[in-house]
C-alpha cells in the first residue's frame, strides 16, 4: 500500500514538474493546460501578439512577440505559442521557431515538425517572450499565431488570437475569424453572456444596480471596457426592446459625444459608431473602426462587443482613449434598426475616467445632482415660508392689532406674501423640475445621450 502510495504522488509530482518546466507537448492539439479541471477565464485576455511584418515568402523570419502590455502588465507564468494554418484553425502546427531568450522559452514539438512550437522553461514570472518564426516551404498561404497564457495555475486564456500574417501577393481569406489587426470583420455570435468577473481587476465596469452581474441579473446594464495593447475592447449588456449604447462625453452637457450603438434589427444586432453634433441625431458612421466584433440577443437582453484602436488618426469624431470622458449608459426601443426614445434617464458616471487607464469600479447616478440641489432648495424653502407664514398669522395677530400696510393688517399682509411665496416657489418647481427634465433629455440627441 505504501509502494502504491509513494508510485503515485511521485508520478502527480512528475506532472506538476512537467508543466511548470515547459514541458507541455500533451496540449499542443487543443493548446489547453491539464489543470485539474480548471477552464479558460471568460474576461478579456490582457495579453497580445505582435509581430514586426505581415507579409512573408517561405525562408523569411518573422519576430513573434508575446507581451503583457500597460497599464495592466500582467506577468504570466506559462505559455504556448504556436502558428497555424489561418483558413483552418485545427491544423497541426505551421513552421518553426527559434528562440530569442533560451533561458526562459524553449521548443517543442507539435506534430511531425520539429521545433513548431515554445513554451516557458519555468515557473518564473514573465511580462514579455520573444521568438523567431521561420515559414516553411510549403506555408499555407495565411498563417495565424495563437497563445496561450497561464497567469497563475488557475487562471488562463487559450488560443488567444494573434495576427494573420500572408505570403506576399496573397490576400487573407474572407472567412477568418476576427483578429486584432485593423480593418473590418463580419460580427459573430457570442456563444456565453458576460461575466463580471474580473472587474477593477482586469477591466473597468460601469454597472447599474451596482456590482450586478450580466451573467446572471437579467436586470443589469453592464459596460465594460479592457486596455488591450494599443486597443481597448468593450463590452455593453442590457435588457433592452430595441438598443444599448454608451457614449464618451468631455463634459456632463449635450453633444459633440462619441456615441457607440448596438440596435436590434430583427434576429440580428447591429453594431454601429454614430457622432452626436449639438442637438442633432447621432449620425452613424463606417463600421471600419471596429474590429472583434460580436453580439447576443437572449431573453431581450442586448450584449455587443468590439475593439477599436486608442488612437484613430484623420478621425476628430473617434476620441482618444487615453483621456478622460464621463460615460453615458442609455437603452430604449428600436423599429426596424431605428432608434426612438430612451426609457430611463441614462446612467452617467460620477467622474471623468481615462477609458485606455488601470481598471476600476466606477459608479453612476440617473439622476443629476443640479435636480437633486433644486429639489432639496425647493423643498426647505416650501417649508420654510409656509411654517412662517402659519406663525404670523397665529402669534402676532394680537402683537400688530391696528398696524396696517397698503390698507391691510401687518399680520395679514406678511401671512399672505409667505403663503403666496410658498406657492409661486411650489410652483416653479414644478416648471423648474420639467425645465431640467427636458434638458436632460431635450430632442433630438438626447433621447439617447440625456445631459444634466
């Protein structure tokens, strides 16, 4: 029995060694770590893939680059990469890699070739890994790389996609997934709701109720958005008839906005950037902006995701977003792709928040304080007048007996101007309350993008 014993904690020992020395040629298929169950995170991955050319000719070398890119830099403790075939993502390992740093990567063999593949040597902390790709002789015309990244024994994000790199004078085909290089993508269908899980850790989340999750509230609205090398990636969930949208604002006013849109259509939801000019509607604009781009739409709940770059050049309406905006969060319905009227007032963040920045909790209020100031004025004033204007006319009706003014008792005259005071103030109030309420939500820009 003791035999039995040591056999198999030496051989559990072995397996554990094995993986945190690199040693993983039993994942190379799927490019999933064998940790006792463990699944991959469904947060946005905080690492990325670089590469120094997008083009190659078979013999040429490419420099592969994996890195945990600020603010995050995450460090890793393992990895995979490998280069397949992009039109066939189930293909063995394409090419092979020689090292940059042997004292942190190392090859392995994926497949029938040598050297397809590198991996972590150790257990050590990692927060960038270079390697050289070379392509082979019979390269498919495309190649894409793929990563895996363990940040620690339980948490990880598998194949995570990397460039598409083509042979010279070879264009990609149309059908390959989204990856993180520029230019347009069919919208795909997200398979899983989002999660909260990861943020103020991995990404900022603006949330209504707060700390609601989409994953499993059918009432929260959710943004999220995650700094992603030289892109950032959100992700908006709502229970909505017609549409979900945010919008970045220099201020908590009405218009020049960066408005983003995902509309109903039907079965399907359309994911669109719209500029919001003044008090105009929103003009839409080209999709090319947006990359990675997915949707869901589940019990009349909305979720859309995309990526876009921080910097847009040639392109005021697209802000940076390495600056600080307030975010406006906003749903109503939708005809046919067509906006109307928000239900709610929208759900706009207490403070300014560098979009591309550490992540964070922010919070968000649908009620703007200049209405709550007027409200709670308005309301001591109302009692303030009229609980005066009652004691004037019971205390000192016996002190002013004869005094009059413009023909009428003292006593009488004071009573009625706070009576008649209380009540123009009750009623600008209410003239005041729907001043501001149609401020907030004056057509036609903000019947999507309210002010305060």
């Amino acid at each position: 029995g003791m035999t039995v014993l040591l056999v198999f904690v030496a051989a559990c020992w072995m397996t554990v060694a094995g993986y945190s020395s690199g040693k993983v040629t039993v994942s190379c298929e799927s490019m999933l770590p064998k940790h006792g169950g463990h699944v991959p995170s469904p947060t946005p991955s905080p690492y990325e893939i670089i590469v120094d050319k997008i083009n190659f000719n078979p013999g040429d070398q490419i420099k592969v680059t994996l890195s945990a890119p600020a603010p995050l830099a995450t460090p890793f403790k393992g990895f995979l990469i490998e280069a397949r075939d992009a039109a066939n993502l189930n293909s063995d390992a394409v090419g092979t890699f020689t090292l940059v740093n042997p004292s942190v990567s190392q090859l392995l063999n994926c497949g029938p070739t040598q050297g397809s593949a590198v991996s972590h040597t150790s257990a050590d902390t990692q927060v960038e890994i270079q390697a050289i790709w070379i392509a082979p002789q019979d390269a498919p015309h495309s190649v894409q790389f793929l990563a895996t990244v363990l940040e620690d024994y339980s948490v990880y994000w598998a194949q995570i996609p990397g460039p598409i790199v083509s042979q010279s004078g070879v264009a990609p085909p149309s059908q390959l997934p989204a990856t993180t290089s520029a230019g347009t993508t069919t919208p795909s269908k997200l398979l899983e709701p989002f999660s909260s899980e990861g943020c103020g850790r991995n990404m900022s989340c603006l949330r209504d109720p707060v700390g609601c999750d989409p994953g499993s509230d059918p009432r929260c609205f959710f943004l999220s958005f995650t700094h992603m090398g030289q892109t950032v990636q959100f992700q908006l969930s709502g229970p909505a008839e017609g549409y979900v949208s945010f919008a970045l604002s220099f201020d908590k006013w009405m218009g020049n906005d960066d408005v983003y849109l995902c509309v109903r259509n039907g079965d399907l939801v359309e994911i669109s950037p719209a500029y919001a000019e003044g008090r105009t509607h929103p003009e839409l604009e080209p999709e090319g902006v947006l990359t990675d781009v997915a949707w869901r739409l589940s019990d009349g709940i909305i979720q859309c995701s995309f990526r876009r770059n921080i910097h847009i050049p040639n392109n005021q309406n697209r802000f940076n977003l390495d600056e600080r905006f307030y975010i406006f969060l906003a749903h109503g319905t939708a005809d046919f792709g067509v906006i109307h009227r928000h239900n709610r007032q929208p759900l706009i963040s207490t403070k300014e928040k560098v979009i591309s920045g550490m992540p964070e909790n922010l919070s968000g209020s649908r009620s703007p304080l200049i209405i709550k100031f007027h409200g709670a004025l308005m309301f001591i004033a109302w009692v303030t007048l009229v609980s005066t204007g009652i004691i004037v006319a019971r205390f000192f009706k016996l002190e002013w007996p004869n005094t009059t003014l413009f023909g009428q008792k003292v006593w009488f005259q004071v009573s009625l101007a706070e009576t008649m005071s209380a009540s123009l103030r009750g009623f600008f109030f209410l003239v005041g309350s729907s001043f501001f309420s149609a401020l907030n939500e004056n057509e036609p820009i903000n019947l999507y993008f309210p002010v305060t």
